[in-house]
C-alpha cells in the first residue's frame, strides 16, 4: 500500500502591523480607541489687532451692545457689592452673547473682537466634528467642546449654531431622543460654563425658547447703510494711489450687499488689475469694480431665485 503523504500549506508571514490593521476593522475597538483619545471638536483662533471692536465697521448700536455684555462682567465687582448681583446670577464670568443676522455682515468678526478685547482666544467649534452618527456621541462632543474652551481660558464660539439651537423635536419624530439629548446637554453646559459664549445664527426665529432665556443679550447684525459701504471700499482696497474709482459711486451701486460681498468684489477686483507682466501698471478702475458689483448682484439673485423655487416645491 503506497505511503500517504502529508503536505503542509505554506506559513504565511503576517506584517508587523496586521493586528492593527484588524483593529481598525472592529467599530467597537475603533470607538474604544476614540474614547481613549477625545477627539478635537474645534480649533483655537488667536484674534489679531486688526480685529479690534472699534476698527470694526459695524452699525453703532451693534457695538454698543458688545460693549454692554462685556462691562457688565468688568464691573462684576461694583454689581455684587451695590446688587448683590450673585444672588440671582451666580457665575461670576458668564457671559452669553447671540449675534444674529444675514451672513457677511460682521458676525465672526465680532466674535474675534470680543476674544481681543478680553485677551483670549476663540474656540471655535467643528461641527463636522461634534455631530455624529452614533447615539450619544454628539452629546459627549458637546460637554468636551466646553471642557477645550475652559482648559484654553477661551471665548467659546458656535458659528452658525442653527443645527444645535434649533427647537426641540416632538416625540414620536424620527430620532426625536437623540436630538433633544443633544439640546438638553447643550443647555446643561450653558448653565454650568463660567465664561464667554458666543453664537451666531442666520435664523434666529429657529432657536430653542428654553435656549433664548439663557442668552444675556440679542445683537442684530445688519447690511450695511451707504456711509459704510463706502468705509468698506475704502477699507478693502488698501493702495489708494492704485486705485481710479469713485468710492461714493460705488456705495450707491452695492446697495443691499454685506460686508463679505464688498471684501469679495474688492479682491476680485485686484486680482482683474492686476494681469499686466508689468506691476508697475496694475490698477483697480470704476469700470472693473462696477463689474464686480454686477457679478455678485446677479450669482445672489440667482441663488435666491433657487431658492424660491425650491420652497414652492415643499
């Protein structure tokens, strides 16, 4: 009878990092790892001198109210020793500030300015970072977006907060627990944070009523009127000795456009004045800017004639 052999496959040599490549396969132990390592859910901003309140070019009322908010945590002394203020308002350094309005009119810039003023950074949240998919973990993002700002001695900024602010859902809705935890947590973390808050909204109608009674001050920010588009062209186009346009013209011609809008049509409009191989004869005329002013005029009103559309299909 012919002796059977055996034959032995083949050792395969793993690489060195295989076990981790299998690890990174396991959601369970990709999530042990995240908790380990908290993530970072928003970046610190160190506001530069350009950013000062007052060089800022805001409605006089919108700064008068920034300027309020923060007195008030300036003379906190004088309040406690005249009012007795910590009675009804027990952290000493909370201040919650919601500045709202269209976008491009000076929002963030203003926030930048608050942390200027009071010497700190700005931490501003990543919401591509603290929303996530997994039940409990924007909560958890939330309570550590405060816990970064506090360790930095921070300005904490939510910019656009519309998805986190927003009014609570009914029971019974589609992942109903998942975002009122995310509300509850939120307001949970407002009521305990000793420091500035900042946020910003294009829809202040949608915010929580539970959220509006813990915000000291309401600042509208507005479009700018005629006499602060021509500050803002004259602001934006720096080399005024390059430039051959008439400013005033100009700021009867952008009516109902932000500040972002005219920092926009000034840069572009540089960049138009300046094709020649020879810098020497790079300039900005009347007629490039009045260009730029038509472009922008018409991508917003296409953009909301969209957007029209679009609600009437709802």
């Amino acid at each position: 009878m012919p002796t059977r052999t055996t034959t032995h496959a083949p050792e395969i040599q793993l690489p060195p990092d295989a076990a981790t490549a299998d690890d990174h396969r396991n959601p369970r132990r990709r999530r042990r790892d995240a908790e380990e390592q908290p993530p970072e859910v928003g970046h610190l901003v160190q506001p530069e001198p350009r950013h000062d309140l007052d060089s800022l070019i805001l409605h006089p009322g919108v700064k008068q109210d920034i300027h309020a908010g923060l007195r008030a945590m300036e003379i906190r002394a004088e309040l406690e020793r005249v009012w007795h203020i910590s009675s009804i308002q027990p952290q000493e350094g909370r201040c919650i500030l919601n500045f709202y309005g269209p976008a491009g009119t000076g929002k963030t810039r203003a926030a930048l300015g608050v942390a200027l003023r009071l010497g700190k950074p700005l931490y501003q949240v990543d919401y591509s970072a603290v929303i996530s998919k997994y039940l409990g973990d924007t909560a958890k993002h939330i309570r550590l977006a405060f816990a970064q700002a506090r360790e930095n001695d921070a300005v904490l900024f939510f910019d656009e907060a519309d998805s986190l602010l927003s009014k609570r859902v009914a029971t019974g809705e589609s992942c109903s627990t998942s975002i009122n935890q995310n509300r509850n947590t939120l307001m949970q973390e407002l009521d305990r944070f000793d420091g500035v808050v900042i946020v910003t909204t294009n829809l202040f109608e949608n915010y929580d009523p539970a959220l509006l009674r813990r915000i000291q001050r309401h600042i509208k920010f507005r479009l700018p009127d005629e006499a602060m588009r021509r500050e803002l062209f004259a602001l934006h186009l720096p080399n005024h000795s390059r430039i051959e346009a008439d400013f005033t013209v100009l700021a009867g011609l952008s009516r109902g456009l932000s500040g972002g809008d005219i920092l926009n049509i000034c840069v572009n409009a540089i960049h138009a004045g300046s094709t020649d191989d020879d810098p020497m004869k790079w300039k900005v005329t009347q007629e490039m800017m009045e260009r730029e002013i038509r472009k922008v005029k018409r991508a917003k009103r296409e953009h909301e004639g969209k957007a029209k559309r679009v609600i009437g299909f709802q």
